[in-house]
C-alpha cells in the first residue's frame, strides 16, 4: 500500500503512448507508479498535496477477457476536488 500526499503527476512514454505516473510524499520517501484506467479516473480530480492511500487488491478479468489490476484508493474526505484533471506539478506539494 502506498499511503501519503498525492504530490505530481508525469508522463512518460510506454510503447508509443503517454502513461501517468504518480507521486506520493510517504513517511519512507517519495514513491512512483504508472496509472491504470481505474488509478486515473480516481486521482483526475484530486487536488495535489491531498492525502491519499492506493492499494494493489488483486487481479480480475475485464469485459473483454483481459487481466486487469484492482486498487482500492482512498482520498481525505474533507478534500475538494478539482473540476478537471490533474495537471504536471513541481516537486514541491501545493498547498
């Protein structure tokens, strides 16, 4: 489980495409990871510097017979949220 403040978003490049990479301030340091649909959708509107816990819960078949990986996230509550997307921040959170 990844817990922490939700500090950036990147993109990189993966076999021709942009895929979003997101950074979390944890208590053991800054952690990465690449998006999925369900990551994406979730975090798009979530404001940078917001408290959030991602955990990985396993795999499940999509509508198309393909695997997929399931996540349980959590926002802070008493968060607002944007009305579009996450943008690329600084290093540094946004308060």
């Amino acid at each position: 489980m990844v817990a922490g403040k939700f500090v950036m978003v990147d993109h990189i490049e993966l076999e021709g495409l942009a895929v979003p990479k997101y950074l979390f301030d944890t208590d053991e340091g800054r952690v990465g990871f690449l998006g999925t649909v369900q990551i994406s959708e979730t975090l798009a509107t979530v404001r940078l510097g917001t408290y959030c816990e991602v955990e990985y819960t396993g795999d499940a078949k999509s509508g198309r017979s393909r695997t997929v990986k399931e996540f349980d996230i959590r926002v802070e509550a008493d968060t607002e949220l944007l009305e579009g997307p996450a943008t690329v921040a600084s290093d540094s959170v946004q308060e």
